[in-house]
C-alpha cells in the first residue's frame, strides 16, 4: 500500500495503476489505433489477468480516451504488460515523452471519478462518458476481470458521476452547435415532437446538427441540398431524413417549423424574399431560422419578417460560451462530490486491514463459546440445550458488535494502526494461536 512521502502519518491509498492516453496527448490518428471494440477489449483484458503481476483490470476506450485501470500485484511487472499489450503493440508512436500519462493510487482513483464526472471531458460536462464507464465496468465483471478494488472503485466513480450530473450544473445547457439548436427550439416551441426540421445543405455541420435534433424528438427531418451524392450519404447516416431538391427549398421552408442552413455557397441561398413568401401562407404560426453559413447563407434582412427568429453561428457561440461558462462555475462542487466519494472510498479500502483481526477476533471468541458451552450443557436438561446455543451465540454476537464496527470505521492512520495492534495484543490474537 502507498502513502503520501511528505505525512508518514498519512493513511495508506489503494494500491491502483493508471495508464492511459487522450485526445490532450494523442492526436486522432493515434486515438484510433488504440481504440478497442467490445471482444477486443475482452480479449485483452483476459491476456493481463493470466499475468501474474496483474490482480484486476478495467479498460475504458472511447474515442477520446484509451484508460487501463490495474490493480497490480507487482507494479513494475503491471506497468510493463500494460505499455507492451494494450499501447505499444498497437502504436509504437505513444512511448514519445508526453504521449502517455500514468498515475497510481489515490490520485489514480481520482481521476477515474473526474472522468465519469465530466470533468476530463473534451466537452466539460459531456453526459455520455458516464454510461461509457458504466459499459466498460458490466464487460471487465461479467469476464471476472474485477476484483473486489475495482469494483468498489467503479461503484464510487459511479456515485460521484451521478451526484455531480444531480447536485451541480455541470451538464447543463447546450455547448455544441447542435444542442444549442435544440435549446432555441425549446424556447420557440413547446417541444421538438411536434417539428417539422428543414436541413438545407447535407455536410458534416448539417449532420452534427441534425442528429440531437432527432435523439430530441424531431417530427420530421427534410433535406435539401444541390449533391445528391451528398444527400444520399446523409440518409445512409440518418435513414429517417427525407431527400428533396434542392430547388424546392423555397416550399419546404414554408411547411417547417425550424430551417438550418450550412451550405458553402458565397451568397444566400435564401433571401428575405423566400422567407416572406414561405411565411405568407403560414398565418402567425413562427419560424426559427438557423444561418451556420460564413459567409451567411440567409440575408440578413430575412430576420424582420413578422414571427421569423434568425440566428448566426456568432449568436450561437454566445449561448455556447455562456452555457461553458455556467459549467465551468460548476466545477468545484464538483470536486467536492468527487473528494467526498474518494474519502468514501478510501475508507472502505482501509476497512479491509480490519477485516482479518475481526475475523480472528470472532474465531476466538466462537471457540471460547463453544468450550464454555460443552462443559455446561451436561448441567441443564437436554430439552434447554438449543435455547442455550441460541442465547450464547446471541451474546457473543451482541458483545463484539459495537467493537467489529469501530474497528471497520478506522481511518487507517498510525494511532488506527497502533490501535489494532493494541486490540491484537490485548486478545492475544496472534495467527499461530487461534486453531
């Protein structure tokens, strides 16, 4: 067990290894060649468990993180089959200075609880690493690759993901361009359920947009773009969408509640006259008009036509930073969560060394109960014998209930330890004379 070199009074850590890469040190293309599917994962952790410096093993691979958890029984040997089996072989280029980070211990399992926190996020607050965490855990359990630490571990930074999601903000308002769509929308309409969504252009912006929009609940989602090449890869991505010309932009925007435009086109592609002409048949029912287009794709003017809500991606990026900034404000209760549970977990660990004396000390004194009772049952009448098995075993467990607890409640300081060894001595609970 490991303990701060600067307090020799400190209590000991959990013995944990970290070793792992993220998108602060690795580029995609390393990301990637270190990312492990589910079998591959599975695989590889069933390799380090039959080496013996390896005791437990978690591996989190998303695509902006590859993270191996151990609990070793030899670090150096851990540390050496980690680097070789789950980084090196695959990408040689990650053993450069700055590519990897390790951590262990305590400061390992705080990291872990930031993770599932959000915290280390490439988007602060991102809420789908925690079901990430949750995913990777079930697979290393059902295959036995957790032991008791791990596990323990895993429940903490459970916890800590889960309270800093319920206790803070830090995953609060939208700080992508497609979220930031969603929230607009929610403030327009009652809902998305009922939204009819033109997409006018088909690239990597008009997919990143259009796909929480309908994870949101998005009636109907209408794609116009000049590339059907274009446009049949967006439906390949997003079977749902309907594919119309890109000439009849003018008459769908009639009949959508919501229009998100992001084509490369130099000059609008829709005017103020297209948007007044559309909004003349659509009585007072709004418009919320989306231009992610630079230079724009939607005049300027457009937004003064009656019930037209017009939004630049300059108007966006100011929900986005004040939405980052309310999660970034977040970010010390957070950390309180995620000390509080480290402490919790520390606790648990130190418990441990308890268990064994406890366990000596219920030995002993189950052995001393059984020798009192065989000389003193021949003195009572056969049919009060199993009352007094009862009524002994009562007491006894009653007895050494108040003392088993205190001893699993110490915080694994020196005066705990000493108190230990105080209680061992005072039972005379040495190993060599409890049979």
């Amino acid at each position: 067990m490991a303990s701060d070199p600067s307090n020799p009074t400190a209590p000991p850590d959990p013995p944990l290894l970290l070793v792992g890469t993220d998108f602060r040190c690795s580029p995609l293309e390393l990301r990637e060649r270190v990312s492990f599917a589910k079998e591959e994962a599975e695989k590889t952790l069933v390799h380090l468990l039959a080496r013996s410096e390896v005791a437990e093993a978690f591996l989190l691979s998303t695509c902006n993180r590859t993270e191996l958890y151990l609990q070793p029984r030899d670090e150096d040997g851990a540390y050496k089959a980690a680097l070789d089996m789950v980084f090196l072989a695959r990408a040689p280029e990650l053993e450069r200075p700055g590519r990897l980070y390790v951590k262990r211990n305590g400061e390992a399992a705080r990291h872990l609880m930031a993770v599932a926190s959000g915290l280390e996020s490439m988007v602060l607050g991102e809420p789908e690493i925690l079901g990430q965490v949750k995913q990777a855990s079930a697979l290393a359990e059902a295959i036995g690759a957790e032991g008791p630490v791990l596990k323990r571990l895993l429940r903490s930074a459970t916890s800590a993901g889960r309270r800093t999601r319920q206790e803070t903000a830090i995953s609060s308002g939208a700080v992508s361009i497609g979220y930031a769509i969603v929230e607009l929308a929610r403030q327009i309409f009652s809902g998305l359920e009922e939204c009819r969504v033109l997409m006018v252009g088909a690239g990597e912006i008009a997919r990143s947009v259009a796909r929480p929009l309908l994870e949101r609940g998005a009636r109907e989602l209408v794609v116009a773009n000049r590339s059907q090449e274009r446009a049949a890869q967006f439906k390949d991505e997003l079977p749902s969408a309907e594919l119309v010309p890109f000439d009849r932009r003018q008459d769908e925007a009639a009949q959508a509640d919501l229009v998100v435009v992001s084509t490369g086109a130099d000059e609008p592609v829709l005017t103020r006259k297209h948007i007044a002409q559309a909004m003349s048949s659509r009585r007072s029912r709004p418009l919320l008009v989306v231009d992610l287009g630079v230079p724009r794709n939607v005049e300027p003017a457009a937004g003064k036509v009656e019930n037209v809500f017009l939004h630049t991606i300059d108007s966006l990026d100011l929900l986005i930073q004040r939405n980052l900034k309310r999660r970034r404000d977040e970010v010390p209760r957070a950390e309180e969560i995620i000390e509080q549970e480290l402490q919790h977990f520390r606790a648990w660990f130190r418990a441990l060394g308890a268990e064994p004396l406890i366990a000596r000390l219920q030995k002993q004194a189950e052995r001393i109960r059984q020798q009192e009772l065989a000389d003193a049952l021949p003195r009572f009448p056969a049919e009060t014998h199993a009352d007094l098995e009862r009524l002994t075993r009562s007491l006894v467990r009653k007895i050494l209930h108040h003392p088993s607890s205190r001893l699993r409640a110490h915080e694994g300081s020196a005066d705990d330890i000493s108190r230990l060894e105080l209680v061992r001595e005072l039972f005379h609970l040495d190993d060599d004379e409890i049979g």
